[in-house]
C-alpha cells in the first residue's frame, strides 16, 4: 500500500493511507492477526472471524462488512463493491478499505460494519457513570462492546478518518454505519469511491467505557495533545476594565485594540470572527416573507449602485434632491427607531503621521432631537500606532432643523498615528441629517484631503454581495442557505426589530481565492495574518460559531464539491448526494492552526452545546461552549471527553440561565469543577461578581490546578461518584455528592497514587484543610459525609510537598490581587506581599519568614479599602485573605498541628448531634478553638474572616426540626512557638435527613383517573407519618390526606383525569402529625387521551398527508401513524416540523373519499420538556362546497394535546394553517405536531 505524508490536524504528520492511489484488495483465504495486549482475531478481506482475547475464544463474535440500500435496508446489490482487508496495528485490529460505486449516476449507500455476538452497554452519568451515556451514542466516535457480559473490545472511528457515522444495536449485533454518497465531481480520490477506516482493541471490563475511552487517547495522541497552557474562563461583551475579578479569566474574546489592558490583568487577547456566515441589513422594517421574496430584495441590493470607499454603518441613502455641491449628499435617516445609522471610512497611514489633524465637514438637519453631542457628528476614532485608541474625536452639529451647518475638529495625538475611523454618524436619535464635503487633513494644510470620495459623488457596487454570492452554501432545491431574522442571535436582542439575511458561507481552504473574488477561508486568513502582523502581542484568535452555519449544513453547491476531502454523504429521505459542511469547518479550523501553531497562537473556539461536534474539538485549542448545559451531567461529559485535557470554558448568562438565582450559579460552579471545566458569566460581570463572587474565588483557583493536571478518563475509584485529575506528583479527586447525605467511602485504587510512596496527605483543594487519608489493604480510603449539589475537590500529594502547594498558592492570590485592575490601584504593600512570597517560592528553602508574612498581611489588608460597593478592592481583598488562608494552612502544617472535627454528621430532624472540635500540637506550639459555631448551608465556601474571637466550648450541639444542611466552622488559633498566631478555619457538613423516603410510579389507572403507588422507605419507626397528595393544576386526588399506620410502606394515589392537554403536577408529601414536612415526591404528566381508532387520518387507512415544507431530518409519516407516545423512538420518529421561517405553514390530510368530519385533535412536539404548542392558526376544510374556516385560533397557551370540535361538514381534506411566526413562544417560525387526528 502506498502512504502519503500529509500535515496533521495539529503540529506535526500523520501517515494516511492514499486511497486514491491504491485500494486494499481481499486476502486470499485466513490470515491471523494478533495486536498487542492479547487479541487476535483470522481476518479474510473485511471480515474478521475467530476473535480471542489471552487465547480465550470470544464465542459467536464476528464481523462482516455489507452494503445496505439507505431507503429499503436491504442489500445494495451489484453496483457496489468493497474492498479493504485488516491489519495489527499495535493494540489494534484496524480495517481499511473503500466501498466503490459502477457507474456515473449519482447515488446512495450505507456502509454497515456489523459485530456480531455483541450489544451496547448504555447509560447516564447519574446512575452509570462509568458506561457511555445513552444519549450520546454516535456522538463519540467509539463504543464499548459488551460480549458475554464483559466490556472487553471497543469498536472505534480513528479520530484523522473522520466520516459521517452512527452506531445502533441490531438484534445480537452491534453496527457502525456510514452513509456515503457517490459522484463524479470530486476529485479523483472520492470520483464514485468513499473511503472508510475503524479498528477495534481490547479494553479492562472494570472501567467500561471510560477503558475504550482512555485507550482510544493513548492511540492517537497527537489530535489530542493540549497546545494552550493558559488556565481560566471566558470573558467577553464589556469593558476589559470593567472586569473586578480578571485573575479568574484567561481567554478575552476581544480586542485586539485593548490587547495591553487584558495582559495587565493576566489575560491573553482573542479576536473574534465568525467566520462562516455573512449578515446584511435588508431596507425597511419589514422581513421577507419567503425564500423568494428576500432573494428578489438581495439582487435588488446587488443592482444598486452604492457609494466608493464608503460602508454603511448599519444604514444610508444616497439622496439626489439635497446636497450642498456636486449631485448628491449622503443621508443618514433612523425613522423612529433612533437606530445607529450613517457611514464609515478609513484612513489608513503607510508612514504614521504625527502632526495635529483637522476633520471638517457639512450637515444639514430635519428634527433630530436631542442635544448637540457626539451622537450626530462626524465622528474620529484615532488608532495609534502602538495600537492604543483615543475615541471619540468629534466635530458636532446642532439639533432641530437647520440648512447646511459647517463644523470641524482639530485633534493633537499624542503617538503617531496609523489610521483614523471617520464616522457620518446620527445615533439614538430621531429625524434626518444629510452630510456632505468632508475633509480629513493635516491641520496646516487646508488644500490636503486624505479621504476618498470625501463628496459622495463616486458610486460602485457592493463587495460585499459578490463575496456572498460566491461562497454561500447551497441546499438540495439549489437554493441559497440563509436565515430571515429580526435579530442576530445574541443573549441581549436589539432594542428594535432587525431586518437581516445571515447568510451561510463555506470556509474550505481549499476554495480558490482571488482579490477580485475573495474565498471565506483565504478573507480570514488575510485577517489574522494583519492582526499578528501589527500586534504580535495579540494571543491567539476566537472563531464564534463553529458548528453553527456550514457546520451543520449538506453543501448541494456543486462548484465547490471538488475541493471536499471527505467521504460524500447524503440528504435524508431524498438521498441526494453531497459534501457534509463539518468536514469544511473540520479543515478551516485545522488550516489555522497550521498557520498560527508555529507562532504560538492558540484557536479559541465556540462549539456551543452541539452534541454532534466532536470533530472540532480535534481542531480547537481552547474549547468554548456558549450556554453550555451545565446542569446535565451527560453533556457535561461529552464536552470534557471531547476535549480531553485541553482547557474547556463553558459560558452561560445571568438573563438566560438562571445565573441570577444564587443556588443555581453555585450549581454552576458545582458542576464545573467536577468536570474541570471553567465556569463563565457572559456580559454582566459585575452583577454576577457582586452576587457569587466568593464562590467563583473559592472553586476557580482549585479547578486551574486540576485543568493543569489533565482529566483521566478512568477514575481508579469505587464507592462514591468521582472523577480523577493528574498523575505522579498530585492526583486530583472531584467528587460528587449524592442527592441526599450519606455516609460513603472513597476507595482509590493503589495505580492511582502510584510512585507517590505511602507517606501521603489528602488536602480539600478549596477549603485548603486536611482530610483524613488512611490505608485500607491495598487501598487508600478518605471517608465521606456529604449530600447535596456540592463537590469536594480533593488533593492527593506526598507530605513532603504540601509545604510547596500551599506557598503557590499563596504566591498566586498575592500575584492576583496586584492584577485586579492592571496596575491600577497597586500599593506599595500588595507589591512587597508578592514580591516576598515570590522570592520565597523562587529561592525554594523551608526557612519561611512567617513573622513577615504575618506583618505583610496585615499591612496589605489595611491598604485595600473594606468596601463591599468597591467591586475591586472587595476582589483585591479577598485574594489577601486567600493568600492568609493559605499561609495559616501553611504555618500549621510546617508546626505539626492536626484538626479534626469529630462526632456523627448525619441525623433526623428532633435528634441532637453532638461535634467536637479538636487540635493536635506538638509541643511548644499553641492551638486553641477560638469559636465553634454552624449556620444553615448553603454558605459561603469564602469564609475567610472569623466571628469576634470567644473562647468556645469544643463540643457543638446541633438540632434542627425539619431536614436540612448546616455548614459546622471551628476557627482555631495556632501559635507557634516564636511566632505570631496564626488563625486557620476548619469546616464541614452536617444533615440532618428526611425520616421518611418517597417514590412514585404510575400503575394502571381508569378512564375516570391515573393511578399511582407510593412507596414509603421509613428510615426513623417511631417517627409517626401522615401522607398528603395534591394536584396542579387542582384536580380531584384520593385520598388528600392518609394517617399512616406504623409498619405501612405502600399507600395508592388516584387522580381524577381531565384531557386538557395542560401540564400537571402530582405532589405527594410525607409529614410528622404536627405538619413538619419529612419527604415529598413529584411527577409531571400532560393529561391527553390516546388516539381513537375511529381516527380518519390513519395513513394506513388511505389517508394522504401533504405540508408546505419539512425541516431537515423529519418525515410526515409520523403525522399519521396513530403514535404519540414517543418516548425511546429516535428524534426524526417524535414529532414532524416544518421549515423554520417567518412564512406560514400548513399541513393537509387528504382522504380516500368524502367524508363527514366533526374533531381534529392536535397533538403537539414536545422537545426536551419543552412544549410547542402554536399559538395561531386555523382548521380548514376542503372539499365540494370550497374552503370553510371550521376554527381559528388565537393566543393559545402551551399545551400538549388540542381538541378542536365543529359542525359535521362533509370534506375531503383537512388543512391546519399555522399563520406567519405563529408557532411556539419559543419558537414562532415552526409547525411543529406529533400526531394528527381527524374524528367523523
């Protein structure tokens, strides 16, 4: 076989097969392989046979090679044929091959690699964490094969032969399928061929998934190795230095103007493009109301002549009747909106210039309101060259109405200059004001004019369109991608409606490019290649988007297709062939990084939650994922595991996702550390500080360290839920609460901690306190009594280096606390702290001048004023206190001193638990409790400063009346002999649990009302418990409130059913015969009737179902197949939905003969909990007597179910007509139904 050597998808080669070249061609008869680690397998052609594991026959297990037709499931027939044969490589079987089309008619086939006497073990994070979440099943490119019960092979997609792919159980069976489409424009290697590679090895059955996963990364290192070190979240969408707490981010999506401001604050610079879509302003208010429509308003825009040299800034005219010479003004006309509207041009300096410069020019005004300011001006930002800014140089004009007005500005820069940005600017403003004559120049040197067409006289054509025009994607009806918008899909919408097209764009480098007419990929790069040119400094660069746009697009634009490197696929139920556009994103994201690696300038990227990205996480450096669901475990893992141990930054919103609700942003934080991933507010910094900044300074400086370290897939632990970060010098553990407190017992394997010797320490990485570490056997075991959202992050290290971790520590909340506002606000105190532990850390002794450090706190402290309002000296002050924290850590643990909290931390409501707080000292050195109290939790993880110092018993009593959560703090004083007293906070939980446990499960109800069974776990007898149920909306519930008796464990539930379509919740409640609350459960359910077999439109009963449109990936079959139960089925069998536009839509049921109809029923999607009820439309009827309207409806709220009844009236169609955006609140522009029904 021939090899060609091609650039990797980061640093570095990888030796692909070259296909084109030559096919692997079918061995002749058996031949043994045998890959390291003890598999083999007898391989002929594609099909392997004989697999063993250790010589130990794997019985039944085989694996064949078929071609599948897409639209029957059947054998493809003769005009395919594939070739390929398997090899060892190393741990791994790997096969390759093609599969290969007769002919030169388009066409369509599934590749199916089938493994027999093999299933799918599946599950969720929650309940399985260990097993590949269900929900991500073809979403990873390997699965964990289960054969004769064990999970001993894994069957994967090498990550560099990426195609289109999903995995499904068959039967006994497990298939890898890859749709491939076949065609003769592509360049020869895919001219009617497709390409395919996947291997299998073996995998340790203890780790399951996690095994396959672990090893699958050690097979292909080189897509996976981490190339940005910089460890810290996302900050994006306000003034650098409006940030308090810049010490917490790293990546600033900005700039690169402002480059300097975020390297003061220890940040690096990303400047951001979104680089495959193109947005234009469309004139007027109104959208487009169709495909058609908005194409017939682009050419318009295309024919239209525009002015040279100038760009809308949003929105201009070019007006004829009014100008003050020549033939036309520019006019600048908000309507009311009070837009920003005007134009923009650059003057660019080949030499900077350094002299006073004059800006002048003419307005003329009709009721522009407001004062005279910089909103209507001709507005001067100057870029100097040093790329620094100075904003805001205006010549202004009066407001009113007035005849043509001169004004001029003259700025003196302080630096050179490289260019200046000239705004025709009316801004939040209502009227007209035309401009007209403008000269920028230098000020002793009237007859000079640096700007071109300074008249607006010159007209050309728009640049723009071309560019569009000529790298838009297309769909399978050859129709340009583009969605019709009124905003652009920002967490923040516009204060007024937008009139937008957002256009789709190819970004394949591989796409010509010339100046005339300018590829995406070659535009951008051009772009960066400026940046890095004129500011070096400049980190690295943000892609937004990425697999949005073309990534998620079919690209039917045959004139690009020769220029695709990827096996074709095709269109869905019409198995049209083409390209798929990740693959183009795939190469644009892998092409940057080729040409900005070797300048050490990461890829920051923004994958969003797309759970079918894994391959641009192959290419992006700096992982984003804007609005991340961060509170669903299964997704969290996808984006860990997709990223490896590359640094993850997740995003999310005050407004959007429930960050404005304390205990949901300490979620947030929760969830993120136990995945080592960044959690970031977007846009409202200060509001997100000022409301759970102690939490973001309590857990983001343990999950940089755990980032640093690198995730490890398998977790070497058993009896508590936990995942594992690091190796040899310090392991990290995050571990997860369960839901409710539980004693546990966190078991780490000896592998895990291994060449770390015995002598060990397990540190709380947050809290900064020792936690009881012991040998169990072979084992360590660290006991657990935790419950609730929390996570512990937890630091396994040799003893010798503790001393070490608690200084860096310290040092880094010093650095941070010099870094709040750049070097703003630095004191000569916060500077000589540093620099002392600075030195101190860099000298490396175990000599620590703790007497200074002492003093140097204290004077640092009183330096930083203790103001709660004054975000960044609260921010300053609180990296002070951390680095105290830190060093009293220290100061105990160089003394010898022990804490322990001792005494039972879990117990019922109206029991007592008794804590006792005890220290440990060696002799000469002091310790005492110097207060000993508990609050209810949750509390701040940020207690930093202690209550007035009072001696305290050391045995706390705690009792509480109702379950709940106390945060228990004994703040000890340690004073070591010689030196000042050192004050070290030691914290835990203790619970006080429900005496009761309830589950509920529906049984089989009655026409009249559901049925449920209550199953009553009692953890405390001689607790009395009486039972309460009730219903919301109100509906009748038997029994509502049920004394029970002592050794009762099961109770029944009835509610009374009511076909409403609305969304009901049943609450049953166990309490104490006082009415204190134990234990409650709740279900959900919409109250909907089955469909009726007396049902008209049944498409096995000859009804025909028609629609003006489908969105991709959906069937109208669904509509009329009598399911609306679709739990398990997969996404394209839950519901139908229209195209998603601001058109109306329709669905039509046709039937075999005139019938009589009364009731249509209308079943609607439900996605994700979410439902999707439209709120306007209209049910028609068709037949002889012509159209008749027989419901409209207007403002309907959710629902899942709608029941519409009319007149008998005799038809031989029904039409639901949903009107323009008339859709769900969430989303307006679908039709989205699971069922119709039509009743006589």
């Amino acid at each position: 076989m021939l090899y060609l050597r091609c650039p990797g998808p980061a640093l570095g080669t990888l030796l692909l097969p070259a296909l084109a070249v030559t096919a692997s061609l079918p061995a002749e008869g058996a031949a043994p392989l045998r890959a390291t680690g003890g598999l083999t397998a007898e391989a002929n052609g594609t099909a392997l046979s004989s697999v063993s594991l250790d010589g130990q026959a794997l019985p039944g297990v085989s694996i064949t090679a078929v071609v599948e037709d897409p639209a029957t499931g059947q054998p493809a027939g003769d005009r395919f044929t594939v070739s390929g044969r398997w090899r060892a490589t190393g741990q791994t079987l790997r096969l390759e091959g093609e599969v290969r089309a007769s002919g030169s008619e388009e066409c369509a086939a599934d590749l199916v690699i089938r493994v027999e006497g093999a299933t799918l073990a599946l599950g969720t994070m929650a309940e399985e964490p260990l097993l590949l979440p269900q929900k991500l099943l073809g979403k990873l490119p390997l699965v964990s094969l289960r054969i004769n019960g064990e999970d001993s092979l894994a069957l994967a997609v090498p990550p560099d032969r990426l195609a289109m792919f999903s995995f499904r159980q068959v039967g006994n069976a497990v298939e890898l399928r890859f749709p491939f489409g076949f065609t003769t424009n592509a360049k020869p290697a895919l001219r009617m061929r497709a390409p395919f590679t996947c291997v299998i090895y073996r995998t340790d059955p203890r780790w399951h998934f996690r095994s396959a996963l672990a090893r699958y990364y050690a097979l292909f290192p080189a897509l996976f190795k981490p190339f940005a070190r910089d460890q810290g979240g996302w900050f994006f969408a306000a003034p650098v230095a409006e940030l308090p707490n810049p010490q917490h981010f790293a990546y600033y999506e900005g700039g690169p103007g402002d480059w300097q401001l975020a390297k003061a604050r220890g940040m690096g610079t990303y400047p951001y493009r979104e680089s495959s879509s193109a947005t234009i302003h469309l004139p007027g208010k109104t959208l487009p109301k169709s495909y058609a429509e908005a194409m017939e308003q682009f050419t318009a825009l295309e024919q239209r002549r525009t002015l040279e040299a100038w760009d809308a800034q949003e929105a201009f005219e070019i007006d004829t009747t009014v100008k003050r010479s020549g033939a036309q003004s520019l006019l600048a006309d908000p309507g009311t909106t009070g837009r920003w509207v005007g134009a923009i041009q650059s003057v660019d300096f080949k030499k900077p210039y350094t002299g006073p410069i004059r800006v002048e020019g003419y307005s003329r005004a009709e009721g522009v309101s407001g004062e005279r300011d910089n909103n209507y001006s001709i507005y001067v930002d100057v870029i100097y060259d040093d790329d620094t800014y100075l904003f805001g140089q205006c010549a202004t004009f009066s407001p009113g109405t007035h005849d043509w007005e001169h004004s001029e500005v003259v700025i003196q820069p302080e630096k050179p200059v490289a260019r200046l940005r000239i705004f025709c600017l009316l801004r939040g403003r209502a009227g007209k004001a035309w401009f007209d004559d403008l000269r920028a120049g230098p000020a002793d040197q009237p007859e000079v004019n640096w700007m071109v067409n300074p008249g607006f006289e010159k007209l050309g054509r728009r640049r723009d369109l071309q560019y569009i025009r000529d790298n838009v994607c297309w769909n399978s009806r050859d129709e340009w991608v583009f969605y019709i918008t009124d905003n652009l899909s920002a967490d923040v919408g516009p204060a007024e409606p937008m009139n937008l097209l957002r256009f789709t764009l190819n970004v394949d480098p591989d796409i010509p490019s010339t100046p005339e007419r300018p590829a995406t990929a070659a535009t951008e790069f051009a772009y960066y290649d400026g940046v890095f040119r004129n500011q070096p400094e400049v980190d690295g660069l943000y892609i937004d988007s990425v697999s949005a746009w073309c990534y998620g697009v079919l690209n039917f634009r045959r004139d690009h297709w020769r220029y695709n490197d990827y096996p074709f696929t095709y269109e869905p139920g019409s198995y049209k062939v083409a390209p798929h556009g990740r693959f183009a994103m795939f190469e644009y994201l892998q092409a940057l990084q080729r040409r900005y690696h070797p300048k050490g300038k990461p890829i920051f990227t923004n994958i969003h939650v797309n759970l079918d990205a894994f391959p641009l996480y192959l290419v992006s450096d700096v992982p984003g994922i804007e609005s991340s669901l961060f509170q669903d475990q299964d997704s969290l893992f996808f984006y860990r595991a997709s990223s490896y141990q590359k640094p993850l930054l997740l995003l999310n919103f005050m407004n959007l996702h429930g960050l404005d609700r304390r205990e949901i942003a300490e979620l947030y934080h929760y969830n993120a550390a136990f995945w080592g991933e960044f959690p970031s507010t977007g846009r409202f910094v200060q509001r997100a500080y000022r409301e759970y900044g102690d939490v973001t300074h309590a857990y983001v400086p343990a999950i940089q360290e755990i980032s640093a370290a690198g995730w490890q897939p398998i977790p070497l632990v058993s009896g508590a839920r936990a995942e594992r970060f690091g190796e040899k010098d310090a392991v990290y553990f995050t571990i997860q609460a369960p839901a409710e407190a539980a004693e546990e017992t966190l078991l780490i394997q000896p592998e895990a901690l291994a060449g770390m010797g015995t002598t060990l320490a397990a540190f709380d990485a947050v809290r900064l306190q020792e936690l009881p570490l012991t040998r169990r056997g072979a084992q360590w075991a660290l006991p657990l009594v935790h419950g609730g959202p929390e996570v512990q992050v937890v630091r396994i290290m040799p003893r010798a280096k503790v001393a070490a971790w608690l200084l860096e520590r310290a040092r880094r909340h010093a650095l941070n606390a010099t870094r709040v506002q750049g070097t703003e606000g630095v004191t000569a105190e916060l500077q000589a702290l540093r620099e002392s532990l600075e030195k101190q850390a860099a000298e490396g002794t175990e000599r620590y001048p703790f007497a200074e450090w002492h003093a140097r706190l204290a004077a640092a402290l009183a330096s930083v004023p203790e103001n709660e309002e004054d975000l960044y000296a609260l921010s300053r002050r609180r990296e002070v206190l951390q680095a105290r924290q830190a060093l009293a850590a220290l100061a105990a643990h160089v003394a010898g001193v022990r804490f322990t909290l001792e005494g039972p931390r879990l117990g019922y409501p109206g029991r007592a638990l008794a804590l006792t707080a005890r220290a440990t000292a060696p002799a000469g050195v002091q310790a005492r409790v110097l207060h000993f109290g508990a609050q209810p939790a949750p509390a701040s993880p940020l207690q930093l400063t202690p209550p007035a110092p009072a001696n305290a018993d050391t045995t706390l009593r705690l009792e509480a009346e109702a379950p709940g959560t106390y945060e228990v703090t004994a703040w000890f004083e340690v004073t070591p002999a010689g030196q000042p007293a050192w004050q070290v906070p030691i914290t835990t939980r203790a619970f006080f649990v429900p005496a009761a446990a309830l589950s509920l499960s529906e049984t089989q109800g009655s026409e009249e009302a559901r049925s449920y069974q209550v199953q009553i776990e009692r953890r405390a007898p001689e607790i009395p418990l009486v039972l309460h149920a009730e219903a919301q909306p109100p509906v009748e519930v038997t029994p509502a409130t049920l004394p029970l008796a002592a050794d009762q464990t099961q109770a029944e539930v009835r509610v009374r059913r009511r076909d409403d379509g609305l969304p009901h919740t049943l609450t049953v409640r166990v309490t104490s015969p006082q009415g204190a609350e134990l234990a409650r459960a709740e279900t959900s359910y919409w109250n909907e009737p089955p469909v009726p077999e007396a049902n008209l439109a049944l498409g096995r009963k000859g009804a025909r179902c028609s629609v003006d449109s489908t969105y991709d990936g959906y069937h109208t079959d669904v509509l009329t197949n009598g399911v609306t139960a679709t739990a398990g089925l997969h996404w394209t069998q839950h519901a139908w939905a229209s195209k998603e536009s601001a058109d109306s839509h329709w669905v039509q049921i046709d039937f075999p003969e005139p019938t009589q109809v009364s009731e249509v029923w209308l079943y609607w999607a439900v996605d994700n909990g979410v439902l999707h009820t439209s709120r306007r439309y209209s049910i028609i009827g068709l037949g002889e007597a012509g159209r008749q309207e027989l419901a409209q409806i207007d403002g309907q709220s959710p629902r899942s179910f709608s029941r519409h009844t009319f007149t008998p009236t005799r038809v031989t169609a029904i039409r639901i007509e949903q009107t323009a955006n008339g859709g769900s609140e969430a989303r307006p522009g679908l039709l989205w139904l699971r069922e119709v029904c039509v009743l006589p």
